[in-house]
C-alpha cells in the first residue's frame, strides 16, 4: 500500500484520479493514513486492521474509514454531542510545523515554497500524542476491503450505512469529571445522524479509479447491494441496536481485471445476507 501511495503522489495523472491533496503515512500498532481530499476541508483516515491470505488471492486487506469534518462543513453537524466536544479540543490542536515543513509531523523539511500553506493554522488531523485517547466509534464511517491477485486482478468493496444513527431512548444527561451537566438529552432526540455512504463513497471511488490506473487494469465491473440497515438506541447506560426501514445498508463492490476474460474467485461475505443486487 505505501508502495502505492508514494507512486500516485509521484504523478499527477493518479493523484488526481485519487482525488487527493495530501496524504501522512502513520504508524502506532496497525499503519494507517490520513489522507486530504481535494473536495473537502476535513480529513480521512485509513486504518489498516489486518491482512490474510484466502483462496484464489494473494492477500485481503481490511481497512476502518473514518472522516474528521471541519466544524463550517454540513457532515459535522451529523456528529454526536461528544464527537464535537472532542473535534474542538486539543486533541485536534496539531502544532504548525518548525520551518514551514510537514504539519501533520511538526517535522522541518525544504518543500518548495508555500507547500502546506493551507493547513498552517491546523491539519484537521488528531494530533500524534492524543489519538489513542478518542473512542475507536468516533468519526467512524465505513469498511473497506481489498482484494488482489497478481496478474488478474482486484476486488474493491466497501461495507457501510446511509446513516450512523444514535437516538436517545430516555432522558439523561451527560456530565464531566466533575460531576457538572454539560448536556440534556431528551427522549425522541437524535444525538447522531453521521451520512456514512456519502463520506466514504469519495474515498472508495478515488481509490478504485487510481488503482485501476495503477495497475493497468483493463475491465472493470461495479455492482451494489442494499438491505435494512440498523440504528442506535442509547439511554444513557447502554447502546442497542434495532433494525431500521429508514436506513440502507450498503454494500458497493469494483471487480476490476487485467483482460476480459480473467475470473476472479468469489470473497466470501455473510454480510451479503438479505441483501438484494440493485440492478
């Protein structure tokens, strides 16, 4: 994957397709990304959860998308109470960086002039020594899955809701260390409406038009499966989950292959259960 991203930022033709600005390779535990989408102020992230060998692949890759909006776009205002609080804190203070060079590492390096100009008030990414401090449910968006054979091709699919949901099943308040309210819930209330499928749909499009160009890929197939999908109850002690006619659940999939012709194996899913193929 880093191989990948070095060589899309290295022509533009592929970075464009990408549709990115920027991208920071990371590493805690798992290697991830944040990566800066040439449409939006925010940023995504990439989480690498793991990598395995199945029949008829080389390897499937499984990725976590998260999205970490800017307080003036229309996504942010689908976060929760808490998501806000912990967006406008220091955890999203990253220093500008010493000598005008990588902010997302504070790291000084001779760019060319005015290279980052645009995030040296703040990179809209969680700062290095904080992010192991924010819930593994915030800001989170959807999965992603990869899987290659060489010489034959790939599957990209990408798993996810219209909607992230949470509604307030009982009146409660939440409050700080201190024992202060900082907010009312009321019962009825939707603390958050998070568009999962439109947030990811950027990433897991940009991804499969340059790793097609990437790999010279020569066909490519796209099919999409829907089914209910399911919302979030809290009360204030426990979150539960219910099903929900108003909200989709989405699978979307690009077979792409070297040459008509080339037969990629099946990836096994039980996720595509009750689900039907959109025509």
């Amino acid at each position: 994957m880093n191989h990948f991203w070095l060589v899309l930022f290295s022509e533009d033709n592929l970075r464009k397709a990408a549709g990115l600005r920027y991208i920071s390779h990371m590493g805690d535990e798992q290697p991830y990304w944040y990566l800066w989408h040439a449409a939006h102020i925010g940023v995504y992230e990439l989480d690498l959860l793991g990598a395995q060998s199945i029949d008829g692949y080389d390897w499937l890759a499984e990725f976590v998308i998260k999205y970490y909006p800017d307080k003036d776009e229309p996504w942010y205002e689908g976060l929760s109470f808490l998501e806000k609080r912990c967006r406008a804190s220091d955890v999203f203070q990253t220093p500008p960086s010493a000598g005008g060079g990588c902010p997302c590492h504070s790291l000084s390096h001779n760019h060319e002039e005015h290279r980052f100009a645009d995030l040296a008030e703040g990179t809209g990414a969680p700062s290095y020594a904080c992010r192991s401090i924010i819930p593994p449910d915030f800001f989170y968006t959807g999965h992603l899955y990869i899987a290659f054979k060489d010489t034959v091709g790939s599957i990209i699919r990408l798993k996810t809701q219209t909607s992230w949901q949470v509604a307030i099943t009982k009146n409660h308040s939440i409050r700080n260390g201190d024992g202060q309210a900082l907010t009312f819930f009321k019962k009825g209330a939707v603390d958050r409406n998070y568009p999962g499928f439109a947030i990811s749909n950027f990433i897991y499009q940009g991804l499969v038009r340059s790793w097609s160009s990437f790999h010279q890929y020569g066909v490519n197939r796209e099919q999409i499966w829907r089914g209910e999908g399911a919302t979030f109850l809290n009360d204030g002690r426990d979150i539960k989950t219910e099903p929900s006619r108003n909200i989709e659940r989405i699978i979307a999939q690009t077979e792409l292959v070297c040459r008509e012709g080339d037969v990629l194996a099946l990836v096994p899913d039980g996720d595509l259960e009750g689900m039907h193929l959109e025509n």
